[in-house]
C-alpha cells in the first residue's frame, strides 16, 4: 500500500493524536476512543481494527494504523452512499480510496478532488469552446499558453499542470484531458498545492462524462465565441464555488515532520457492543482473538488481548 503526500502528513499526524504514551504503536485502549470518533457503527469499527491488526498482537504501529484510516474512509463513504447500511469491509477496500477519513474534532486537510460535478463540466465544456480558437476540437501549446495565461497563475504552476493533464503525449489537450486540466487551473485559484498525480476516478470520469457542449462549425464558432466574450464566467478571475464540495478550514496546515505531540483528553465513557464470542474457531487457531471476553467492552477485550500477548511473549523467552 503507498499513501500519497497528503495521507502521510495526515496519517502521520492521526497516529500522533492516537498514540498517547509516545510509545510508536496504538494500543487497543487508545484506538478505541480514537476510532470512536469516526461515528462509524460498534460492527464497522470492530472490522476494522481485526483488519488492521494484521500481526495480531492488540497493537497497530504506523503501517497497520494506515491500514485502519484507508477502512475508516471507505466505511464512511459507504455507509453515506447507503444510507446507513452496514458496509461490507475487506483488505481489497484499501486500494482505491480516494478520500480521507474524518474525525470529530481533527480538521480534515483539503484534498484535490476526485471527481466533477455537473456544473464543473458544463462550465468546462464551454470553456473549451472558447479556448480552441482554430475549431480542430484540440486544445494546442500555442492555444493553451494563450488561454491559460488568463489565470495568471505561474508558469511553474502552468507547466506542471500541461504535465497531468497532457496523458496521451500527442502536445495538445483533447476535451477530457481539458477538463481534467481546467480542474487542476481552479483548484490553484484557491491557492492550494497541486497533487503530484491525478486521480484514475478523475481520468476516467474525464472521458466518460458526455459533452455537455457542442462543438460548433466554422460558421456556427464565431457567433458562439462572440456569445462567450460577453460572458464572464469564461475568464479567470476570482475562485469560483464550482466544486460543490465543502472544504473545512485547514487549522493544522500539512503535518510536516515529525509526529507533533498534542495533549487531547479521549472520551472513552461508551463502549463498543461486542458480537457474540466465537471461543475456539478453528479459523482463528492460535490467535488471541480466540480468547474473548463475551459482552465485554471493545476496549476491554482489546486490553486484554495485548495483556496476555506480553504474557505468552514472556512465557517464550522463559
């Protein structure tokens, strides 16, 4: 699994927030009330540290914490999909998330987002009506220097910008990799990084999307570019609400460094309802989570699985 620049400073910074005996892993007792804080089903989150645990030792470091936050995010988004319906959970679910997770109290960093909405294609759409001014249904250098320079964005940004979105290495932009491009020249409007990649959803809904613009001929192109000049909203100025997607005030910044210790208090007052215990599955034969404690707290439980992990450690080393 490899998490891309925004995950690892969050990731990073989550793990901080969870692990808070500075010891370098997350023990059940802390994970729990961390993980509380997703709002996600007593199920879901039962699922995930089991998952996540993939050593089965009641702890999780910095790997299998990552693991935990790729199901966090997931379970969230599908349980907003559907209403409430428990989602189905599995290692696979962590190859193409796409979101990061969220937690009550922790400010989610803003994220180049992943797919368009409606309004972003029909204005994009049009915009490309605009910026081919030879009507050949591609967006060239010499076009696309001439139309982007607009934003007045700077040409490092421009340059790395042609870069994502010019894929087919053909040096001009056809509609999809226009959007895809016009997306990427907005979200520098508000002053936010560029991502050092794009989405595979964004690619791919870039191209499936139908037009929402018609190209027009040679005859029909002069009537709708002068149509175009009288509309503002075809030029760059200030950033426009065209995401739709709420974007939470960033108040830590991107987590640089180290892990930044913070003193957060961790509400444990409720437990997770624990299923029913299933003493002696074969399935789990040798692992501690063969030893349950039935109707006991998550938290419970977990302790006392790391309890008597240090136990048999010891024994093996006697």
């Amino acid at each position: 699994m490899t998490l891309n620049d925004v995950e690892q400073k969050y990731f990073s910074h989550l793990f901080s927030l969870a692990d808070n005996d500075r010891d370098g892993k997350v023990s059940g007792k802390e994970g729990a009330p961390f993980l509380r804080k997703s709002e996600l089903s007593d199920k879901s989150l039962e699922r995930i540290w089991e998952l996540s645990d993939t050593t089965v030792s009641g702890f999780l470091g910095p790997r299998e914490f990552a693991i935990a936050m790729r199901l966090v995010a997931h379970a969230q988004s599908q349980s907003s999909q559907k209403n409430g319906v428990e989602p189905t959970l599995s290692l696979e679910n962590i190859k193409n998330v796409t979101i990061l997770p969220r937690f009550t109290g922790v400010p989610t960093p803003v994220v180049f987002p992943s797919s368009f909405t409606a309004e972003d294609i029909h204005k994009y759409d049009h915009l490309f009506l605009h910026a081919d001014l030879n009507k050949d249904g591609f967006i060239d250098g010499v076009e696309a220097k001439t139309y982007f320079s607009k934003a007045k964005i700077p040409q490092d940004k421009l340059a790395k910008i042609w870069e994502l979105s010019e894929m087919d290495g053909d040096g001009k932009l056809n509609l999809p990799e226009f959007r895809v491009a016009m997306h990427l020249i907005y979200w520098s409007l508000k002053n936010e990084e560029l991502p050092h990649s794009v989405s595979t959803s964004l690619i791919a809904a870039s191209k499936q999307i139908p037009p929402a613009a018609v190209i027009p001929t040679t005859q029909q192109f002069n009537q709708v570019q002068n149509t175009n000049n009288n509309n503002n909203n075809l030029y760059f100025g200030a950033p426009q609400q065209g995401f739709q997607q709420q974007q939470q005030q960033n108040q830590m910044g991107y987590f640089q460094g180290n892990p930044v210790a913070y003193n957060q208090t961790q509400d444990d007052s409720q437990n997770f309802v624990s299923p029913p215990a299933k003493l002696g599955d074969p399935s789990v034969k040798g692992s501690i989570h063969q030893y349950t404690l039935p109707g006991a707290s998550f938290e419970t439980r977990i302790n006392f699985q790391n309890d008597l992990t240090q136990a048999l450690n010891n024994r093996q080393k006697n």
